[in-house]
C-alpha cells in the first residue's frame, strides 16, 4: 500500500538512525561529531542482537597475529562470495575501530594489562576480544548505550517502529514511524541510516531477540533499494536445547577453548566430518550436527566441556553456566544439550564502501546490510566488527562530502507491506515461522521450496488495513521468506551455509551475488562491488 503527502510542517533532523545494535548506536555517536542526531528505536535503547552477542569481536590486535591473516581466514571461510576490497576495509580499519571503543571505556577481559583473545572456528589464530566472559555483546551495547544517552546532540526515541521510508524525487526524506502511542508520525532527515539488525525471528528456533523480524530489509526493498544474497542465513551449531529453556546461545568460544561434540551415544563425531573438527567453519558444523541428530533419530547433541576446568567454565563463561543451572544443568558435570538455531544473515541492503545504498541519501550498516564482508558464510565474530567499520565509513563518508540541504519536494511516499489479512495474527506468525524453518533451514529442496513460495505469495484483503506494529512485523517477516525463496530457489548450488540437497556440489558458475529488486532479480560477479551514481 502506498500514500502519499505533502512534507510542509514536519519536523527534520540532519542525521536520522534506526536501530541501536551496536552499528546504530556507534554510527549515532560519531554522526553526533558533525551535527545532531535523531536515533528511534524498536524497544529500549539496549534491546538488539548485538546484546545477546557472546563471543566477541574478531580483531587483529595481537602482535603475532596481522590484518593480512585476518583477510585470509575471512575470504575462505566466505567459500568464494566475499568481495576483497570490502573485506580489506574490514581487517585493516577494524583495529582502529576497536581501539576506539577501549578507549570509551569497553571493559576487555585482560590479564595484567594484556587483552585475552580467544580462538573461534575457522579463525587460524586467537583474534577474538571478550568482555565479562561470554557477557561481550551486553558489555559493549552498555558502554555505546550510555554515551548516546548523555550526549547532549543525540535525541534518542525509544518505543518507536518505523514503519515506512520516506521517498521523493531525489531519494529518502528520512521515516514514517509509529511513536510509543502507536500514533503516526514523520520524520524528515538529510541522511537516513538503517541500523536494524537481522531477521531471526522469521524462524521457529533462533538465537534472537523478539526485536529481529527483518524490518529494516523490508522497509529498504520497499523504497526501491536492492538486497543481496539472501539465501545465505547462518545457523549457528550450538544453541541449548532444553525441555522448559529458550533458545540461548552457546558461544562458539565454548568449542575454542575445548569443548567437544558428541552425539547421542557418546561418540565424537566432528573429526568424521572436517579435519578442523569442532572449528571448521560454522556452516560445516551445523550440518554435521543436523546429520548426526537424523542419524541418531534425536533432536539435539550434546557438547561435552569435561575438558575444561570447573574454575575456567565459570570464569570464562560466567553467562552460560548461571542461565543453565537455572534450569537445573549443572555444565561443569554434565554435558550441554544443543541443535542448530538460526543466528544471522548474511544477505542484506547492498551497500557500497561508504554505507550507501542504491536510494540517495539512504545509508546501512551492521546486520541489516551486505557489502559482500561475509560472503557465503560469516567468519566467527566478524559481524560486530562489521557494524564499527562500515558506520565509521558512512561517517567519513558524511563529514568529507559536500554535504547540503535536500530540498524538500512537493510530495513525499511511503510504502507499507500489506500482503495479508489482518486476522488471525498469531496464527499466521507462527505457520510462517513453521514454513520458514522446514524449507528455508539447513538442508533445502527445490520442490520443498516452491511448496512455501506457493504458501507466502501476496494475497489482497478487502478488510481495512491496521497500521500496527504486530501486522506490520508479520508483513515485513512474509515479504523477507518470499524473497529468500525466490533468492535459495535460483541458486542451483551448494555453497557456504545454501546447501541444495538437489545440488549438493558448490558450482565455480555460482560464484555471483544474486541481487533482488522490485523490478526484478540480477546476477553480479562476485568480486564486484556496488556501485552508486549518487
């Protein structure tokens, strides 16, 4: 559904940033250095994926270790997708980015000064930084949340969905949002920055927060901006499966420091599968943990820490071991019942180097965006990295340009998904959510695929449209599954964590992006960047 109106009398901010991971609160706080700043957010300030982050941010720091190693290890785990100069940008800027939230106060877990970096799967070297044990991502969001709270250019808006960008004849104006009232209102910007996090919770099993439902990736096609490599969801191998427990994350840090998988007789199984074992790369150990579990006729495995130290489990993982003893599992004496959950995605609003997307004036970063660092497979820890890189960049980006003004056209737009009856909410989330985890998870199939495309396509409604957040999340979570689709169903190959039960083999053909439009589907090599005229 799309309306349009006149801008006159609404109210405009220089910068305005959506979301507040840490790519929208840090990109919030260096935007504040050139003028002020609107940030809205979903929830509460603190609400995000990257709070619920535990292993930590992968960063060349140690003297032993370089940017070039970190390169390397990146680009193979991104099984032949990733873009090297946006991988470049990533390695070599990361440790400045870094060094600047030490700075600021982030508290690094350190031994007499030193940092303490851990090894996580694929990495070739200890590159990992940790806060609180297996507390980073809450550490961080801490730190970054304060700042913006107290910095006296930053206006922060909490409980505030946007539920439509806001376009014209030269680009974005900024967003339509629902304020804590669930009132409609505009805010007009001079540069918008989506900030929003993945889309987890399109699956039935996931590591994220209620708050990822994709909104940002919707509101982005819906303006007209092309989104990337969408088939490629990562699932991350050890989530705890436990009868009257959530979906919690057991960080990959667990299995870098010695834990071990083990199915259900007790057998170790990782050395069967990867000469990396336990950690090769994430996409390799959640299928092998998938194939086991259907080996076995089970639903989970088990990871077995009877290596580690009593004292290091609580030490270094102080978050997993009190949220399982509360639910009665005592890890230091029994092994950790895990299955494979969704936990980020790849695909996202392609971006440029500098954050810009294919719409004028509208910007991304962090899990909402795709400028090819990834490729098919992310890299253990690279996505909070990711966030800190690509908002400095979009900041440069700003404070050098020959930054001015929009004017203001007479007519602005704003898009709304409205795929859907607005009846039997609850009922359609969770079917979708269903759908999405059967044909869209692990192991995909063509027919499979088609099925649920045929289940998702757009049906019209005569009933009046709600402009809420609960029907305006589901309609931006089926437009977000009916692109995947379309994005597994056109690659006839397996590569990174798409695997094709009907075309097991990665195919040198594939080796392109695939690129979705409103105006329809394209193919680029994969070692070239977008480029935008703007």
């Amino acid at each position: 559904m799309k309306i349009t109106f006149s801008p006159a009398g609404l109210g405009t901010t220089p910068f305005l940033v959506i979301g507040s991971g840490i790519a929208g609160l840090y990109t919030a706080l260096k935007l504040a250095e050139i003028a002020n700043v609107t940030l809205i957010t979903k929830e509460a300030l603190e609400e995000s994926n990257t709070s619920y982050a535990q292993g930590g941010i992968a960063v060349a720091l140690s003297p032993a270790d370089s940017p070039d190693l970190h390169y390397t290890d990146t680009i193979q785990a991104g099984a032949g997708l990733c873009l090297p100069p946006a991988v470049a940008t990533l390695v070599h800027e990361g440790p400045e980015r870094v060094q600047e939230l030490i700075a600021w106060g982030v508290p690094f877990d350190a031994d007499a000064g030193t940092l303490l970096m851990t090894r996580e799967a694929a990495h070739s070297f200890p590159r990992v930084l940790h806060a609180d044990g297996d507390a980073s991502g809450r550490e961080i969001t801490k730190v970054l949340a304060q700042r913006v709270a107290g910095h006296p250019r930053i206006t922060v808006k909490e409980n505030h969905y946007a539920v439509a960008l806001l376009t014209g004849e030269e680009g974005c104006y900024g967003a339509m949002v629902l304020d804590e009232n669930g009132t409609r209102t505009s805010i007009l910007a001079e540069a918008t920055i989506l900030a929003t996090g993945g889309s987890g919770q399109i699956f039935t099993d996931t590591t994220n927060p209620a708050v990822a439902t994709g909104d940002g990736l919707a509101l982005a096609y819906l303006a007209g901006a092309p989104l990337a490599d969408l088939e490629f969801v990562q699932f991350h191998p050890t989530a705890l499966h436990l009868e009257g427990a959530p979906c919690f994350l057991i960080t990959e840090a667990v299995r870098g420091e010695g834990g071990i998988l083990r199915n259900q007789r007790g057998v170790r199984f990782m050395p069967s599968y990867h000469e990396q074992a336990e950690l090769a790369p994430r996409d390799v150990v959640a299928r092998s943990v998938w194939s086991e579990m259907e080996k076995t006729g089970t639903d989970h495995v088990y990871l077995d820490l009877s290596l580690l130290s009593t004292e290091l489990i609580k030490s270094r993982f102080p978050n997993i071991y009190e949220t399982c003893l509360s639910y009665g599992l005592d890890i230091t004496k029994a092994p950790i019942p895990v299955a494979p959950a969704a936990h980020y995605m790849m695909g996202g609003i392609a971006i440029d180097l500098h954050g810009r997307t294919a719409l004028p004036r509208l910007f991304a970063c962090g899990e909402v965006a795709n400028s090819g660092v990834h490729g098919a497979n992310r890299l253990a820890s690279n996505s909070l990295l990711d966030g800190l890189v690509f908002g400095y960049r979009i900041f440069r980006y700003l404070q050098n340009s020959p930054w001015q003004r929009p004017d203001l056209p007479p007519e602005l737009a704003a898009v709304f998904p409205t795929e859907t009856s607005p009846e039997l909410l609850a009922a359609d989330r969770s079917a979708l959510k269903e759908l999405a985890s059967t044909h869209l998870g692990i192991i995909r199939r063509e027919d499979a695929l088609q099925n649920a495309q045929r289940q998702v396509a757009p049906a019209s409604s005569a009933t009046p449209i709600p402009l809420n957040r609960p029907y305006l999340e589901l309609q931006n979570m089926r437009l977000l599954v009916r692109l995947m689709l379309d994005a597994a169903l056109s690659r006839r190959e397996s590569r990174g964590s798409h695997y094709r039960a009907d075309y097991p083999d990665p195919d040198p053909a594939w080796a392109k992006r695939i690129v979705l439009s409103p105006t329809g589907v394209s193919f680029i090599p994969a070692d070239q960047p977008f480029s935008w005229s703007w």
